[in-house]
C-alpha cells in the first residue's frame, strides 16, 4: 500500500512531532528560574525551533540535496537541544520539573530525523525515498 503523498511539510509527521516538541519545551522551560530567561531558556527554545524550521525549509528547497542539507541541521540542533535538556537536569536536579514528555518527543523527532537522513542519501534504495 502506498502512503500518502506529500505535498506539504506541513503533511511530514517529523515536522508534527517536532511542532509538539517546540510546545513541550516552552512548558518545560516555564519552570525554569526567571535569571535563566535570556540564557538556558532562550537557548533551548531556539534550538526546538530550529528543528521544524529547518524541516520546512529543507522540504521546500525543491532538491534533494537541499532537503538533506536541512534536514542534517535540523537533527543537529535536535542534538543541541539534548545536551540543553541534559544540562538544565544537572542544574536542577533538585526541582520538580518533569522532563520526560520533552525527552520522548526529542527521543522519537531524533529517530525519525535520523531515518529521513538516510533515506534522503543518494545510496539508499529507491524504495525508501520519499
């Protein structure tokens, strides 16, 4: 059976998931000190925002080449926002913030991210090219 076609980015359930993530860490990071504002807290959001945008972005480029591109940033700003995640619990180790819908959404956007990488490389079966 096939899928159904893409004709949006806004159609890629990478780029759904990775909508709710950026809605997780702005929850997350409202439990964060007020000092952290204009550092932990922007950092993290910005990089959550990185991932969709570059998604979009990668999408709507028109290559194949270009998608990767994208998309390869888009995963690494995924990474950056792990290591933000893993910072912020070593820093707050003794609140009551809860990370883990943050951490299963980022865990899932990564693997999926990850996937689509490949699948976009020029070496990967045509069958497993969106």
């Amino acid at each position: 059976m096939e899928g159904i076609p893409i004709s949006s980015y806004k159609d890629l359930m990478v780029w759904q998931k990775s909508m709710n993530l950026v809605v997780e860490v702005y929850r997350l990071t409202e439990d964060f000190p007020n000092f952290e504002l204009y550092s932990l807290i922007s950092q993290m959001r910005r990089s959550a925002v990185s991932i969709p945008s570059n998604i979009a972005e990668g999408k709507t480029r028109g290559t194949k080449k270009d998608y990767r591109h994208f998309v390869v940033i888009a995963f690494a700003s995924g990474a950056e926002l792990e290591m933000q995640i893993e910072l912020s619990k070593r820093l707050y180790k003794n609140s009551n913030i809860n990370y883990t819908p943050a951490d299963n959404l980022l865990e899932e956007v990564m693997k999926m991210l990850n996937t689509l990488k490949y699948k976009l490389t020029t070496y990967a079966p045509k069958y497993l090219n969106p």
